[in-house]
C-alpha cells in the first residue's frame, strides 16, 4: 500500500509551473539510437503522515542519494540516485533499478516496494534514455558505498533539507544549461537528479516556495561548496 503522503508522487504527473525545468521534457532526437536504463527514486521514512506538515510529509522522510566517484569518465562527482543502464536479462525498468540500486548500495530489494514507474528521459551525453522508477523503502536495509570506483558516497537525505528554501536555487552551466538545483549535505544536487526531485515536489505537496530568482554560476557554487568560501 502506498503511504498517505507519497499518493501525489506516484499518481501525478511530474510538474514544472514555472518552467524552470528542462529536464523533464528531454526526448531522443528522432531516429538516434539510444540505452536504455532505470534509476531508483527511493522514499524512505514513517508509513505514518503527519497531520501537521505539508502533504502529511512525516519528520523523517528521505531519498536515497549517491554521489559518483570523482574518477569515473563521466558525470564523476555527481549527485545521483542509484541506477544504470539495462541488462538483456532485466524484465523491465523495475528490476534494472532494483538490480543496479542493490550493486552500488547493497540494499535488500526484498523491503522495496515500487509505485510508479515515469516516463523516460533523456541523457544527451551518455545517450541513455532513463526510466524514472519510484519506490517505498518499507523495510529499510544497510547501505553503503559497495564499489569506491563507482560511488564516492551513498546517503539518504531528509526530505525536509532539500525543501527548505535556503537549499533551493537555480544553476546555470557553461554550456548553456540552466535548471533547478539544490545544496545539502555537502553536496551539490544539479542536472537530471534535480530536475526529477524538482518535478516530483512541484507536485507532492510537500512543497515551500523558494526564489527561483535566485541563479547561480555552476562553477562558483560547487567551488564555494567544496572550498567553504562565498563570493561576496
């Protein structure tokens, strides 16, 4: 059974009313040839809501987070949910995220359950189109970074640190990308992972409002937050 306050994140359609989010609409140019893969967007937290709290969001709501190791050929160092590309043996985007989520992290797949399973998004640089697939973490296992060549960290983050508005910002790249953001834990939340948490929240209900005004360097900011140094 899907818990109380997770019924708007695996039954609505991700959100954007701002337009601020060019993740959510990423399509293969017609004709390319593309991987397929999956990744998993995992709640974890009380079954329990809050009656008190936006959306019923209970105290400690979370999301399994990793962060890739800085010697990996590409996205290293970023922040990213668990997940990979298709194996021929996988039945489908569920058991591909299940699968990848338990090599990286060492989570039991068994105390998973899957909700939904979104539509796929886009990857230009890598070319992989990646299945969003969304899951209640009913019986919490052990987690940890399994493969130090892959992940640098594997965390699960409070919901309520990445809702908070301080934590919220855009993000505008060099090479033209700009899009939602998020700075928790020590660590920079930006492109496809912030893009889908960003479409997720629009519509949880859980949502508090936040500058989206507010537009930072890409570089400065993960300067800033690896030095612990703020440009005036």
């Amino acid at each position: 059974m899907t818990p109380y306050w997770l019924r708007r994140v695996a039954t609505l359609e991700r959100g954007d009313p701002h337009d601020l989010n060019p993740i959510l609409d990423r399509r293969p140019p017609h004709g390319s040839s593309v991987r397929p893969a999956a990744v998993l967007v995992l709640f974890g937290g009380s079954a329990v809501p809050d009656p008190l709290a936006r959306g019923g969001l209970p105290a400690d709501a979370d999301v399994l987070l990793t962060q890739r190791a800085p010697t990996l050929r590409q996205h290293s160092g970023q922040v990213a949910f668990p997940g990979g590309a298709a194996d021929p043996d996988d039945d489908g985007p569920i058991r591909t995220a299940l699968r990848e989520a338990q090599e990286e992290t060492g989570l039991e797949p068994a105390g998973v359950r899957p909700l939904a399973v979104l539509p796929e998004i886009f990857i230009p640089p890598s070319g992989f189109d990646v299945t969003p697939v969304i899951a209640y973490w009913e019986q919490p296992s052990p987690i940890g970074v399994v493969d130090p060549g892959e992940a640098a960290r594997v965390v699960r983050v409070p919901l309520r640190d990445l809702l908070n508005p301080d934590n919220r910002f855009q993000v505008r790249h060099s090479r033209g990308y700009q899009g939602p953001a998020f700075q928790v834990d020590g660590m920079l939340v930006w492109g496809f992972t912030a893009g889908v948490l960003a479409g997720l929240f629009a519509v949880s209900g859980w949502e508090i409002e936040w500058d989206h005004r507010d537009v930072r360097d890409f570089d400065v900011a993960l300067a800033e937050l690896e030095t612990g140094v703020v440009e005036p």
